[in-house]
C-alpha cells in the first residue's frame, strides 16, 4: 500500500506540478485514506480455490455451494487424495447459482455437440438438431423396432450415445428437481464411456448405503436419488421460520411461530421478510409446500366429515390450493417488501429489520448461532413446520464426457462417506469435523444418526424420519403447477404489493368488515382449474401472452385491493 502511495504520489506532481506534501497533503492523505479502505477487501481476501503451482489431477466442478462448504471439502478430499494415490490435487470450482448453471451447462453442450455433429459425424447443423439432441421429449424407438429415424431422433441418439463433454466433472449442490432435468437432457450420467467409473460404481462398491435404513430411494415424497444413477443426495434441508424473539416482543407476540399460518396473524404486518418467488426457488418451494399442507388438511376433514359428499381428495385438493392462495396472500400483506434475494431473509430478521420470514433450515440455524449470547441464548430462533415442509436433498451428479471420471467416483464416494457426512454437521474441531466453521447442513444417510455421531454435530436434535413422517410431499397435485405458483405470487402479491399492503392496513384498522374482507380474499381468478389453464400458457413459453395474462389480472387485483380498501375505510 505505501508503494502505491508513493506511485499516486509521483504521478501527482509530475502531471500536475503540484507538491504534494507542500500543497495538497490533506487531501492526498484523505485519497489515500479511501484507496486503502476499497483496496483492503482484495489485499486480505483469501485465495480460495486458487491452483497450486504444480498439480498431478484436476476435478471440476459447477456448484452454488458457498465458500465454507467448498474449503472444506475441497481440502479434505484434496489431502485424502494426497494420501491416498500420491497426487497433488486442485479442486476447481466453478460457482454459479442453481439457475446460471443450468444455463451454462445447455449452452456449453449445445457448442460442444454442434462440433461433433459437424466435424466428427461430418452432417450439417440445424435448429433441429440444436432444440433436439437435449430433449428428453423426443421419443427413441425401442430396441429392435425398424424404421428410419427422424432427424430430431438422430440427433438425441447420437447425443446419448456419445463422450461429448464440457471440461466439467461435476454438478455439486442444488435440488432433485433441477437435478432430475438434466439427468433427463442427458447431461447427468450414470458411468463414464467406459463403464468403469461413476456413481453407479460407488453404488456397487458400496450397496449397504443404498438401502432403506441409509439412503432410501425416495422419502416422505421426495427422491434421495435417481433409479439410473445419474445422481444421489448428499445433504438433507427443510424449510422454515426464522424469527427473531426481541421484535415479537416489542409486537406483544407472545407466541413464537411454528406453523406457516402463523405468518398470517395481522400482527406481523410490516415485519415478515420475503423474498420474489420468481427469483427464489427456495420461496417458491416453501409457498408450494404451504399449499400442500392447506390440501393434506382439506382431505382429512373431508374423510372425517361422515355427511361430505364426493371424492375427498379431488375436493381436499381444490380446497386446500384456495386456503393455500389465500394464506399466501395473507403473509405477502404483512411483507415489508419483496427482496430478490433469499439469503437476506435471516440476515434481516438477524438483524431486528423483520420480525419473521422463510428460509433454508442452515441458514437458520446459521444466523442463530451468528447471534448468540455468552449465555447460550440467542435473539434468532428457527423451527420447522409439522406437517408443512418435507425433507429434500442437495444432490450430486457426474456431467457426461467428464474430463476426470475416476477422480469424480472418488469425489461422489468421499462426500457419501463417513468422512464426508461427517463434515456437513460435526462440530469444528472434533475428529473428522471442519476445520474452520461449521456447515449446519443435515447429512443425508440415515444411518449417520446414532448416539455416537450425535455427541460430536451441531444439530444433535435433528431427526429427519420425523420431519419425513409428517409431511408426504404428492407431486402429482402441485409439481406441475411450480411455475404457476411463481406466476399468481407476481400478479397477485409482487406487483400489486402497494395497493395490498394498503388495502390490508386499513382492514386490520377497522377489525376485518365482513364484506371488504370477502373482497379483498377473493381469488376465484387463480382457483385450482384456473391454475392448470395458467400451467398450459406457461408451458408453450410465449412470452407475449404470459406477459398480456400477467398484465390482465394485476390490474383486476390492484382494482379489488383499492375496492376493499374503500368498502374497509367506510367500515363495509
């Protein structure tokens, strides 16, 4: 800092024939005061994932984890590997939102095969062939069928049947659905060329992790891994209440939240923190797990109820999504605002800015422990919801045309082992721990979680089976309807947030009038059968009508808010 000081120095005077010491110290001191503080977060910043000088082995990988997560597996499995086979090795990560990567990865395959179906099969590229080699819609013909293929087939078969890689190993974090479409593109897969290397080889190394009693296949609804092996979980999360104890008691809340509903109660209005569903997949999830709980409710009473009449779960299920849509309407109204990103949902909440929100269960319990008194207490609390959130997976998967296979099986069997497990929830400083901070991620073999183990993790209270046993996600109600759930929270909740929050204000001031409350909760745009029409335009990807749609009932719901505001005001 003092040689570039004494630079900035140099070229003052020589450019502008002005002493520095003499006239213009003050000033200079003061530039040099404001260089330092900009230049300080890159002088100290760590080198993180920079290469070795020398390096034997390279394994890359595409991952939205964050630095903690990648130092240390990236160091223990780097030293394991040392150890082990005598290489030096550099983990490479490539880092990226879940989103960005899946962009990346279409992308980087398309250029990849264009060069292959151009220069290695010697035919003619075409838009075709670019919107087909990656669908997983085209159907192939069976095994011993006759018939010339299509051009569309042709260019899947031989994109299947192919080593084009990208020059990445790995796809490391994320979610089963986002890990199901590209194992379905043919992007994830389950063994190298040559058949040697892969997860469906740590599978038959080690077949006692893929049993029920460990790595079940799928549980509570969600899958633990793919039945090709294309790729498995590695990590377990729920979603959650964050909530900070000192703003509910400034609010009078006596009660600290454990249900979703509970982010309904008028008195949270202003201090619940959200995050825009449309760009939080984890906001969109907790909204859609919401509703399933509303519809698991609607069915029970209806199967109770000995005078209902109909099929109780078709009926559960459209009642419960009208519950869902209005309980969401209801904590979108007691938002401060919409932020675009998740992570900020615990930061404020953390920090007093809001007195609850939804978030991830580490980030959770991160920010819990950030906040921790000498005492052990702590202002921020987390819970998960009964019976309103299942349990998913982080998972991990091997890209095709992986430029390491042998070094990626070893990867994927070292963060399924003990070793690896380990380091998601032990405690800093234990044997196999982290070194430096702890994960707070819930390892995802089951069998991980016995007297033993507890003693030495963070999170010794966890149980995962009982988080699974009273939720059973059903993706044939909702799964389908990911995309509409994004789509009614921006017409009905984002971009009318104004005139909501308004209209909701004024009817927590008048005690709820019964008839600008039925016109403020009315949502008979956006039912159940509504929906699945909402599904079908968003599946044709026209942009013209999804915006022409959104555009239509934004306006119908910012006239009801401002129409409930009204009738509220003059105690209707």
């Amino acid at each position: 800092m003092a040689a570039l000081l004494a630079t900035l120095a140099a070229w003052w005077e020589r450019f502008c024939r002005v002493p520095v010491v003499q006239h213009w110290g003050r000033e200079f001191a003061a530039v040099g005061a404001i260089l330092m503080v900009l230049a300080a977060p890159f002088l100290l910043k760590p080198a993180e994932g920079s290469a070795p000088r020398e390096y034997q082995r390279r394994l890359v990988i595409y991952t939205p984890h964050h630095e903690k997560i990648r130092y240390e597996f990236g160091r223990a499995f780097a030293k394991k590997w040392k150890d082990e086979r005598g290489e030096i090795l550099y983990v490479d990560w490539r880092v990226a939102g879940t989103s960005e990567i899946a962009l990346m990865m279409r992308s980087d395959y398309a250029a990849a095969f264009e060069r292959y179906w151009k220069e290695t099969l010697n035919r003619p590229w075409s838009p075709e062939v670019a919107t087909s080699f990656g669908n997983s819609k085209v159907v192939l013909p069976k095994p011993g069928e006759k018939g010339e293929l299509s051009l569309q087939q042709s260019a899947r078969k031989e994109f299947l049947a192919s080593a084009v890689g990208i020059g990445v190993d790995l796809f490391f974090g994320g979610g089963a659905v986002d890990y199901e479409s590209q194992a379905k593109a043919g992007f994830l897969v389950a063994a190298d060329a040559s058949g040697q290397f892969g997860l469906r080889s740590v599978m038959k190394k080690h077949p006692e992790w893929f049993q029920p009693q460990s790595i079940p296949q799928s549980l509570g609804g969600e899958s633990y891994y793919d039945k090709e092996a294309r790729w498995v979980g590695t990590c377990l999360s729920s979603l959650g209440i964050c909530f900070n104890r000192d703003v509910l008691r400034r609010l009078g809340i006596e009660k600290e939240p454990v249900q979703w509903q509970d982010l309904g109660d008028p008195r949270y209005f202003g201090q619940v923190a959200l995050a825009d569903p449309n760009k939080s997949g984890t906001v969109t999830k907790a909204f859609e797990q919401l509703i399933q709980q509303q519809m698991q409710q609607a069915i029970d009473e209806r199967r109770d109820d000995p005078k209902a009449e109909g099929d109780p779960e078709k009926l559960g299920i459209e009642i419960g999504w009208e519950r869902g849509v209005h309980l969401i309407q209801r904590i979108s109204a007691n938002s401060r605002y919409f932020t675009d990103n998740a992570t900020k949902i615990p930061l404020e909440v953390s920090q007093g800015d809001a007195a609850a929100g939804m978030c991830i269960d580490f980030y959770g319990w991160t920010f819990e422990d950030m906040v921790r008194r000498p005492d052990g207490t702590s202002r921020m609390g987390y819970v998960t919801p009964l019976g309103g959130t299942s349990m998913g997976v982080d998972p991990i998967g091997m890209l095709r045309g992986a430029p390491e296979p042998e070094v990626a099986a070893a990867f994927m069997e070292f963060v399924l082992s003990d070793a690896g497990q380990k380091l998601w929830n032990f405690n800093p400083g234990t044997a196999g721990g982290p070194v430096r901070t702890p994960l707070r991620r819930l390892p995802v073999r089951l069998d991980f979680y016995n007297e033993v183990n507890r003693v030495s993790m963070t999170d010794s209270h966890a149980d995962p089976m009982e988080t699974s046993r009273a939720f059973t996600y059903h993706p044939e109600w909702t799964s389908h309807l990911f995309g509409v759930v994004r789509y009614l929270v921006k017409v009905m909740c984002v971009d009318t947030h104004e005139e909501q929050r308004r209209a909701w204000e004024m009817l927590i001031s008048r005690n709820f009038p019964p008839r600008a409350t039925a016109v403020f909760e009315d949502t008979r745009l956006l039912n159940y059968q509504n929906a699945q029409d909402l599904a079908a335009l968003l599946q044709k990807k026209d942009k013209v009508q999804e915006a022409r749609k959104a555009t239509e009932l934004s306006v119908a719901f910012r006239n009801q808010y401002r129409r409930a505001y009204e009738l509220a005001k003059d105690g209707f």
